[in-house]
C-alpha cells in the first residue's frame, strides 16, 4: 500500500467511545514490549504516529488511525508485563474481548510476537479468542534482525509448532530493516479490503 496519509482518530475503552464505524479495521495486539508501535510506525512510513516508550506497558487504552481514509488501524493495549498495575491487568481482558467481540468493522488482527520468544499462555489465549469470533489472524514476528538466518528458521519452526500454524503464515519483520513490511501490508490488505480473504488455518489445540 501506498500511504498518502495517516492520522490519530481517537482513544478508548468502551463501545461508547469508539469512532464511528467508516472503515474496514485492522487491529494490532501483542507484549508490551514486542515492539507494536514500532511496527505501525514502519507501515505508515512515520515516526511518531504511534507514540513508543521506554517503559513497557504505558499503551493502556485502544487508539484509532486511519490510513487513506480507507482503512482504519487499531493500536491494542500491550498485555503480559508484570510492572503494570493489578488493576490494569484485570481490566485488560474485558476491554480487549469487548472490543474483538463487538465491534462490526473489525476485519483482522495482527497478533505480534518476539521472534526470539517462544509465545506462551497469553498468546495461545488470545488465539483462542481470534478463533471464537471468527477473526482472521494476521501472524508477525518482529525483531528478526536479532537473530542470523538459520536462528530465525528454527523459531519460526518451533513458533508455529507451538502455537499451532505452518511456519509458512508467520511473517518475519524488522523495524529496523523494513523486511516483512510489503508482506504485512499485503496480508492486511487481502484481510480488510477482500470480501472472501483466506483464512490462516489455525489448529485445534485440544
């Protein structure tokens, strides 16, 4: 995609406060610290459109963008970082859930994991949740400049094992280089914009 803009909409935490629904939407969810605004910030060839800290987990509400005036794109709250607040964590289930659930523009979401990680328990429920809404996952993982070429093979092998997809579906990418940012915008734009997108086939996990 070719962006020719891309602007902040709003923040929320509740259905009331949501944008009104012009747009197909592209949701982004991962760890605090997996490097999600980074990775916005790369699709949209900006900077500081998401605003990124050194301190995981400060993202505590939704935003909204827009890309074009033609897709909108959602920063989730970063989940699984022990410093935040008890509070917060409680409340991030349900505002998330809330949110995948309901909300009719919702066409895919980008669930990002550390390639150097291998996903855990928040990851396969979030899973869980993409599956139970019939949301079509859009599978990345980030950092890959960390690791040499063979490293990467073998996590993208044990990701997928662990989480149940073939290796093929997951996407590498770099903020740093910008390799996986054509990949990425493509399986967006196949997901929001197609009116019948392939599904990432995801396995039973039982």
């Amino acid at each position: 995609m070719i962006v020719k803009s891309a602007d902040f909409v709003t923040s929320a935490v509740k259905p009331s406060q949501y944008p009104e629904a012009l747009h197909p939407e592209a949701a982004f969810a991962g760890r605090s610290n997996v490097g999600k605004s980074s990775l916005i910030n790369t699709l949209v060839n900006r900077k500081r459109l998401v605003k990124t800290s050194s301190t995981p987990g400060r993202t505590q509400l939704i935003n909204f963008f827009t890309v074009n005036d033609r897709i909108s794109l959602v920063d989730l709250p970063g989940y699984g970082y022990a410093r935040v607040p008890a509070s917060v964590r409680r409340n991030w289930g349900p505002m998330i859930e809330t949110y995948l659930k309901g909300r009719e523009t919702l066409k895919a979401v980008v669930l990002i994991m550390d390639i150097r990680r291998i996903p855990g328990i928040e990851e396969q429920n979030f899973i869980d949740w993409l599956k139970l809404y019939h949301r079509t996952p859009i599978l990345v993982l980030t950092k890959a400049d960390k690791l040499s070429k063979s490293a990467q093979k073998k996590q993208r092998q044990a990701i997928g094992a662990a989480i149940g997809v073939d290796e093929s579906v997951l996407i590498l990418f770099s903020a740093k280089t910008r390799v996986g940012k054509p990949e990425v915008w493509s399986a967006i734009e196949r997901a929001v914009l197609d009116e019948h997108p392939e599904r990432t086939r995801l396995k039973p996990r039982f």
